[in-house]
C-alpha cells in the first residue's frame, strides 16, 4: 500500500483524550478534560427542539444563518466592543475549532511561523503543525500567583517567517487574563512587524475577582489585523454541538467563510436555528454562572492545597494549572505523566499532565491541569477523594 500522508507520522491521542479513557476505564471522576456536563439552559435546549420539529434540517450558508450571524454581531459589539462591520463580519462554525482551522487555512502557509504563549492549549500548536506551520512558544512568566507577559521574549521570538500571534484570554490551561499595559506591549510589537494576531476568547464570560475581559479586536486600530474566535461550548455547557465561530474584517470574513465551506459546508443546522431563535439570555445567566463557578474554584484550590499541590486562583477560565511542589520526585509522583496515573489509581480523579502545554513536555513535568466545570455534587466527590487520598 502507499503510506499515509507524512503529516500523520507524529500523531498521537492526545493527553487529555486518553485519561479521559482511563478515569472512565475505573469508573472515576474526570477533571481532566474540559467537557463540561453541566445542563444546557432549558431555552436553548427548547429552541433547538422547536427548530428540529420546524424542518430546520437542510444546509445553511456556509458563513451561517443570518439570524446567529447577527446575534454574534451585537454581543462582539456590545460586549466584546470589536467594531464590526456586521454579520458579514461573522462566520458560524463547527465549534471554535472549526473557526481556527478555517482561519488558519485562509491565513498561513506551510513554513510560515505563529507565536503561541505557553503554557498553550496543545491542539492550537497540533492543528498549526498538522498543516506545516511552525507554533513558536514564547514563555509566560510566573510570578505573585499569576502568569504575566514580557515583550522583550515577544520581541526576540519575532522572525522573518513570523505572521502571526496567538492570543489566548482567558488563558486555557493558565486561566491568566490578559490585562490593558500587556496588549498594549503586544500590539506595539505587532504593529511593528505587521503581523496577525488570532485571539481565542471562548472563555470570555467567565472572569473573576473583578477583573474585566478585554477583547484585543476592540483596541484602537486593532480590529483590522485580528481575527476573533470563539463559541458557546462553555459559556452554555454545549461542548457537544460544535458550534463556534470567527469575527474578522468582512473582506477576511469573505475568505474565512468560503474556505469553512470547503472543510465542513456548514454548521448543524437545526442547532444554528435554535440558538439564534433562544438568544440574548438574560444577564441574570451569566451573573449567576459566575457566581457558582467563583465558589468551584475555591472548592478545587483549597483541596489541591490540601494536597500538597502549589495551585493558585486562576484569573479565568475554569482550570487549575497546579504545580506538584514537594510531591514532584516522589514514588508515583516522579514526573506529571506517573502523577496522572497514581490520581486515577489511587483516588478515582483525572487530571492532564501538564506537558501537554509545552513546547518542551520537560518544563511541563511540575504541573497537573484540572478542570472543576462539574456539577456542584460531583466536584465535591472529586475534591473529597483527593484530600482522603493525599491529604
């Protein structure tokens, strides 16, 4: 036979896709992946049942209904302040990955270069190499329980084959939130070089402390080299549905759209339909997902300190990028990989290993990712077996 394309040879099941098969294997809880089992809300649920009884069954647009396009537009106006020009600024995708493989087809070639900050989230830097572009990680600092951006690393890594940055805020697996001076720094050097920058923002309502998410589209002059991703896998607890979507220019839009058409058609349909008819939810929504999801977080960081574990409050995002402390070199703890088994085997609680997040898996070998978008009940059960397991 013929061998498989070449750019298949280093592919791997992820880390996060394979504790999730092994937390299942022992029947235990999975803080590991990001799946978020919390309930769908009931409107959108019945929308979207509404639209299935209607016939909603046949293609889309390949940019999306209008209806959700134009839904997309007015919150990225209003709530993310990016000055779109409409819904022709907007495509509907098959989940933000969808949007970001769109995006990087319409954008790079192979051998072009993207700057990731790392600790980065894997499948950004897989997607990127599966296609023959290089994913250059520029290195977050931590310091005072946050991770913080330094433009003299930015600046250093900028090279002739660099196009573009990658801008993930609320940060996964960091939770950092990326503040007004650090964009600031960042577009400064962009502008410089004439470069993209791709932001991932699908984390965007959920922002503590009080801190406020800022949008790097919404910038003065920004908005024109920037492509923004995002979607409602989190924000409604719809991992599932896959449905994402970019918001650029409406001449990169144009382009982002026709070339979704070529690798997907369309979004599902009939779920395109029912969220549209179920939005805006009231902003009682989302002050109560931060409240419960403020208190998840405190559950999970006072247990992985019970535990021994150096794990700070994230500024965003639901996970905690923990650090092994003293445990790290000890009998089954001797790297992330064998902490990972021993939290499974031992307490029945999944958590990634955090080389999954380095360009270099050895500077991830200190650090456990574990996500608390579970039911109050299950999270505690979660929490409880750790603490009796390690505390």
């Amino acid at each position: 036979m013929k061998p498989l394309a070449a750019r298949t040879d280093a592919l791997r099941q992820s880390d996060i896709r394979a504790v999730t098969f092994e937390v299942n294997r022992v029947g235990g809880i999975n803080l590991g992946q990001g799946i978020c089992d919390l309930a769908t809300p009931t409107p959108i649920v019945e929308a979207t049942v509404a639209a299935l009884r209607d016939g909603s069954q046949i293609y889309t647009a390949y940019n999306g209904t209008q209806a959700l396009r134009e839904a997309i537009a007015d919150k990225a106006m209003s709530f993310n302040g990016i000055p779109v020009e409409g819904p022709e600024s907007v495509v509907v995708s098959t989940g933000s990955t969808g949007a970001f493989l769109a995006t990087v087809l319409t954008l790079f070639e192979p051998g072009d270069e993207v700057i990731l900050f790392e600790p980065f989230y894997g499948y950004h830097a897989g997607i990127l190499r599966l296609h023959g572009i290089r994913p250059v990680a520029v290195p977050l600092t931590k310091g005072g329980g946050r991770w913080t951006f330094d433009p003299d690393r930015l600046a250093d890594a900028i090279a002739d084959r660099t196009k573009a940055v990658l801008v993930c805020t609320p940060a996964n697996p960091s939770g950092k939130v990326w503040s007004e001076d650090e964009l600031a720094a960042l577009y400064a050097e962009v502008e410089r070089h004439d470069l993209w920058v791709l932001t991932d923002e699908i984390y965007e309502h959920m922002v503590y402390d009080g801190r406020r998410h800022l949008s790097p589209a919404s910038r003065d002059g920004a908005y024109e080299r920037t492509i923004t991703l995002s979607g409602f896998s989190k924000t409604f607890n719809m991992t599932g549905w896959r449905l994402g979507y970019a918001v650029a220019p409406a001449e990169v839009a144009e382009k982002i759209g026709l070339v979704n058409d070529l690798t997907t058609i369309c979004a599902p349909a009939p779920l395109q339909h029912g969220l549209a008819a179920a939005l805006p939810l009231p902003e009682a929504y989302y002050t109560q997902m931060l409240a419960d999801y403020t208190a998840k977080r405190t559950r999970m960081v006072d247990a992985l300190r019970a535990c021994g574990f150096d794990a700070d409050p994230p500024e965003g995002a639901y996970y905690v990028l923990a650090g092994l402390g003293d445990r790290l070199g000890t009998p089954g703890f001797e790297n992330a990989r064998t902490a990972t088994t021993t939290l499974i085997e031992t307490a029945g609680v999944a958590c990634v290993p955090g080389p999954s997040f380095f360009a270099d898996p050895a500077d991830g070998d200190g650090h456990l990712r574990f996500c608390y978008a579970k039911e109050a009940s299950v999270l505690d059960e979660a929490c409880d077996r750790l603490v009796d397991a390690f505390g």
